[in-house]
C-alpha cells in the first residue's frame, strides 16, 4: 500500500524487467514526482491565457469605433473625434501591456544583468518625486521625502528608479484629489535576518486601501482589486508584479499594509551592500 499526500502528482512507469530464462520476471517501478513541473504548466498557461484576454479588449475596441467611423460616423466631426482618441488611448493601452508583459519575461528568464553603482537616496527620491510630479499637480496630491542624509546604497540605479516610480504612480493613481503620498528611507539593521546593513523605503498614500481579502494577491501578474478603475487609470496589472522581481533581484523583500480608506504603505528592505 502506498500513501501519499493527495495534492501531489505522481507519475508512476512500470518497467517489465526481461527474464533470463529460470529467474524470476519482476517489474521496475519507477516513481516521479510532477507536481512542481505541472504547477508550472498550468501556471505558464494561465499566463498565456491572461495575456490573449488582456490584449483582446484593446483590439476589440480599435476595431469597433474603427468600424463604426468607417460605416459613416467620420461624417459627423465630434463623434468621429471622439471616437479617434478612443483608438489613441486603446493603441497606447497596447503598447503599454505589451511593453510590461515583455518586460516582465525578461525580468523573470533573468535576461537583464543588473548594473550595480552606488546610489546617493536623497538625490535619487528627489528625481524619482520629480518624474511624477506633474501626475500628483493634477490631482492636487502633496508629496513628501524624508530621507536620513548622507543614505548610499550599492543598486542598479535604473531598476531602482523604476521600483520607486511605479510605487509613487499606484499611490498617485489609488489617492483621491488632495491626498498625500510620502516617500521615508532609513537605515536598518537585522529585520531581513541578515547582519548586514540595509536600507528600508516606505512609500505611503491616504488612498482608497485594499480590502484584505485581496493584499496576499495584489503582486500577482493581472491581479487588480477593482478592473475597471486600474484600466481606466491606464493600469495594466503588471506594475506590482513587475516590482516585486526587481526587488527580488536587488535581493531584497516587499510587503504591503493597508486598509480600506485609510491608505496604502509598501515597505521595501534591501541589502545596502550586494
Ligand atoms: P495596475 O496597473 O492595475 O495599477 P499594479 O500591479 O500596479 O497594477 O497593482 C495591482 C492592483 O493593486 C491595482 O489594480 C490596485 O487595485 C491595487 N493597488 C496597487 N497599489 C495601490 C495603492 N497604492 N492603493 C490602493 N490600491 C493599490
């Protein structure tokens, strides 16, 4: 009799063992563990899945008002304008999903070799904050620093960059008119149980939150709490994913705390050194 947990999968060969002619026949078992390699499989396609649905619905939409100008709608000026940036913003949907997904392909075949430098955090948050400035003036949202001086960290300065925007971009996008979103970096010893120094970044917002049900799968590829609101502010459910494999490869650990309506705080520890 054999047990065995009931959520793996086995794969069971049997072997006919060839007998000489007055010994005994027997038969070889072998037995494979696949659980890890189909886990996989199905994960691969589900991805695949979630990529051909994510970039219908863009496609959909060109090709309707596309139609729908060609059937006679040019005629009338404001319509067919209106319609026209609908395929503009579908087409730069587009572009951005398709940007991210193969970004996100790299990221994980660990096709990009990081280039690490050391870092002044001051100068750097100070330019990260200047890149989405004009976005937070739009809605009116305050950003702050606080970053202890003299902070350096060894990094791949470009990586990091986009760590921080994509960050500052959610909390800008998930905060309503007047809020706040703070950027915090210190320094830290011991909490990623390593004697090493390292550095913690806390980027926090007086957001909308996210409900509890959904923080353990918000760094999942596609994974949005409310659809329609991330595709309509451009979203394309690959940031958090996206982020999550920088921080890994800078060797370092991500995590989120939040609550509906109070705001959002994601808190990144990175070695100082690599
Ligand atoms: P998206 O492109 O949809 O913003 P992300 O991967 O960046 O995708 O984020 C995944 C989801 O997590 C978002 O759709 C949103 O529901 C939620 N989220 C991310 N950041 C925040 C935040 N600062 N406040 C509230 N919700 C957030």
């Amino acid at each position: 009799i054999f047990y065995y947990p009931s959520e793996r999968i086995l794969e069971i060969n049997l072997i006919p063992m060839s007998p000489a002619e007055d010994q005994w026949a027997g038969v070889l078992v072998v037995l494979h563990d696949i659980t890890a390699m189909r886990r996989l499989e199905r994960m691969r396609s589900e991805f695949v899945a979630n990529v051909s649905h994510e970039l219908k619905t863009p496609i959909a939409a060109v090709k309707g008002f596309a139609e729908t100008l060609l059937a006679g709608a040019l005629n009338d000026k404001e319509t067919a304008k209106s319609f026209l940036q609908i395929i503009f913003d579908e087409s730069e949907r587009l572009n951005r999903l398709i940007g991210d997904i193969l970004e996100l392909s790299k990221i994980e075949s660990k096709r990009i070799p990081l280039q690490f430098s050391p870092v002044h955090l001051q100068t750097f948050i100070e330019n990260c904050l200047n890149v989405v400035n004009s976005e937070a003036a739009k809605k009116s949202i305050e950003l702050e620093m606080r970053v202890d001086d003299d902070l350096y960290m060894e990094a791949d300065e470009d990586r990091l960059r986009q760590i921080l925007i994509n960050l500052l971009s959610n909390g800008i996008n998930y905060t309503p008119e007047g809020g706040k979103v703070k950027v915090k970096v210190e320094a830290t010893t011991g909490s990623m149980g390593l004697d090493k120094e390292q550095i913690r970044m806390t980027i926090t917002d007086t957001g909308m939150g996210i409900p509890k049900k959904d923080l353990p799968r918000i760094f999942e590829r596609f994974y949005r709490v409310d659809k329609a609101r991330s595709r309509s502010s451009g979203g394309t459910g690959l940031g958090l994913s996206i982020v999550k494999h920088l921080v890994e490869l800078h060797k370092g650990t991500i995590r989120v705390e939040s609550e509906v309506g109070m705001g959002s705080k994601f808190i990144i520890e990175l070695p100082v050194i690599h």
